[in-house]
C-alpha cells in the first residue's frame, strides 16, 4: 500500500462554507499575465486551425450533459470517514483549478476583444466550460454540507505572474493531464461499477472533452509561434514544465493515495498511466517528451514524493519552527537532487517521432 498523507477535517470560514486550503507548491495557483503581449501574437499562420477549434467551442456540445439528475437527489452520509475527507479534499482542488481557469480566461478574453477577436472568442468559450466545471463540482461538495466562497477566493488568493511563454506551456500540459486523469477514471468506473461511489465520475467523459478542445487550443496557439518550440531556449523550457507537471501529478496523486485506494484504483499504476499518456500527447506540441521508460525515472518522482509526505507530518508536529525546518532541510535537498536527475535524463525527440508517424 503507497503511504499518504492524511488530510485534517475540514476548517470552516461560516456554516457550510469551507475555508480554502493553506496555499503550498501542490494547491491549485491563481496567475496572471502580460495581456498586451498575448494580444500582439502573430497567429496568421495557425488562423484556419485555430477557427476551427474556436467553432467547435462555440458549438458547445457539452452544454447539456451538465445536469444533476434524480441520482445526485439523495443523502451522501453514507460515504464518510477517511474516504469523506479524501472525496471533500478532491473536489476542492478540482473547484479551485477549474476557477482559476476560468478566471484567467475571462480576464484574457476581457483583454483581447479589440485586438484579437479569434483569441478573444476562443477564451471567453473556454472560461465559459471552466465556470460550469467549477459550479459543478462546488454544488457536488453541497451534498456534503460544504462549499467553496468563490467570490471570497477571488479576493483573497495570491495571483502569480507568469510571462506568456509560461502560460500556454503550463496550460497546455494542464488541460492534456486532466483530460487522462479524468478519462483514466471515468474507463475505471465503466468496467468497475461497484467503486462508483458518487454520480459526478459519471460526468468525467464528458469533462474530459471539454479539457482536450482546451488542449488542442493551446497546442495550435504553441506552434503558432515558432519561438516557444525550434530553439535550445524553448527545448529547455519544454523541459523543465514537463517535469514539473509530472513531479506534482506524483506528489498529489501519492499524497491522496487514501482516495484512489477508495474508489478500486491503484495510485502507482495510475499516476504512470498518467504520466505516460500525457506524454506521449505532448509529443504533437512538442519538440521533445521526457524519457518515461528511463529506469530511474518514476523512482526519483515517487522519492521526491515520499520527502513530500515526510514533510507535511513535520509540519503537522507542534515542534517549534526552528527544528522542523532543520528536519526538513535534508528532504528538500533531496527532492532538488531528484528532481534535477530527472530532468538531465536525455530525452526524446518529438520532431522526429512527428515526421516518422507523417
């Protein structure tokens, strides 16, 4: 069994409302941008494809399959106890990603109206999905006697600044991973109905989609500009993100490991199912893809992992500030050390696979 870390009963900032996870390096990130210089892309030479996937956003084919049913109508209280807790921690990092989605993407269709009208109509539809996944999954917490103060966490989260380049890299990678996370899931529930403990995983093909037209987005504006994938600089870049998304999908996934256990999916073979689609997905976007089937590749990921959970138990201790930073010293210079292993591990090159696959 893969060791986890167990999360607290929930704090509340009122009756019903929950209050929002302390912010740390895994919780989901609110970010803003350079707008002026999004709006000053040149996408001429990706017009006719990013049209394209703009029409079938428009098109909104998901606009109907968002609807609580007769099955969510009934008393949840029968799910309790660590499985309550873990379910409660998932769809509220799952509400507060999708937000911050959302409100980054109706800040840059705010931004781009006059300038670029195509981008502009692609992000005020794709802000549109992530409100709906959001409203969703906060009214799924409901029927747990909890919910997230959206307008609250508007004001009070920390946004980070990421330049243009970082946007689309990390976006991309987000909307490619969450689409097979929640396909993964959703294939688990098909052939497993005894695990389907909540209608919401029923929804999950249907969500997935609405990730992957995102992804496609995001590729088509990636190789619109040459920059960010036919130089040294951006093959470093594409690097270092594919790493970082990967590392933290280990982190949570094994950190949450209770959850997974719950609903009949093993985290170790998932997070690798994971790992390994998103992969060889980014191989379309990018000029390179991580060495997955390196040997020392998921045994560095699960290490820095393992500091991950020994950290969050030093932090949870009353010691005093002092000694649990000296104990966890040797564990964040650890996870350094992996994480750097993993990323001088050569890679595979994507341009390549491409014009085999043409």
């Amino acid at each position: 069994m893969v060791k986890s870390y167990h999360s607290p009963q929930p704090e509340l900032l009122k009756p019903g409302v929950k209050a929002p996870v302390q912010e740390t390096l895994l919780t989901p990130r609110f970010y803003t941008t350079d707008f002026d210089a999004i709006a000053e892309m040149d996408i001429s030479e990706y017009d006719s494809e990013l049209l394209a996937i703009v029409e079938e956003l428009r098109a909104d084919y998901n606009r109907h399959h968002f609807i609580r049913d007769e099955e969510f109508k009934q008393c949840w209280d029968h799910i309790d106890g660590e499985t309550r807790i873990a379910f409660i921690d998932f769809l509220e990092r799952s509400c507060t990603s999708e937000f911050s989605g959302f409100l980054l993407f109706k800040e840059l269709s705010r931004r781009l109206k006059q300038k670029s009208p195509i981008l502009a109509d692609a992000f005020t539809f794709m802000a549109r999905d992530e409100a709906r996944h959001a409203g969703f999954l906060n009214k799924s917490m409901a029927d747990f006697n909890l919910s997230l103060d959206l307008s609250y966490l508007t004001k009070t989260r920390t946004y980070t600044f990421f330049p243009p380049e970082w946007i689309i890299y990390t976006v991309y990678l987000s909307e490619k991973i969450g689409y097979w996370r929640y396909i993964l899931v959703y294939r688990h529930m098909e052939a497993h109905p005894e695990h389907q403990i909540y209608p919401l995983f029923r929804k999950f093909e249907s969500w997935c989609q609405d990730e992957n037209r995102h992804g496609d987005f995001f590729k088509a504006l990636l190789r619109s500009q040459p920059r960010l994938w036919n130089n040294w600089r951006s093959r470093l870049w594409v690097r270092f993100f594919l790493m970082t998304v990967f590392a933290t999908h280990t982190l949570t996934v094994f950190e949450r490991a209770n959850f997974y256990e719950s609903i009949g999916i093993d985290p170790r073979e998932y997070n690798t199912k994971v790992i390994e689609k998103t992969n060889e997905t980014a191989a379309r976007a990018f000029p390179l893809i991580l060495n997955t089937n390196h040997p020392d590749f998921y045994q560095r990921l699960e290490k820095c992992s393992e500091n991950n959970v020994k950290m969050q138990e030093i932090d949870s201790s009353d010691r005093p500030n002092f000694v649990k930073l000296r104990q966890k010293l040797p564990l964040i210079l650890s996870t350094i050390w992996n994480l750097l292993r993993v990323y001088l591990m050569e890679p595979i090159d994507a341009e390549s696979i491409r014009q085999t696959v043409h």
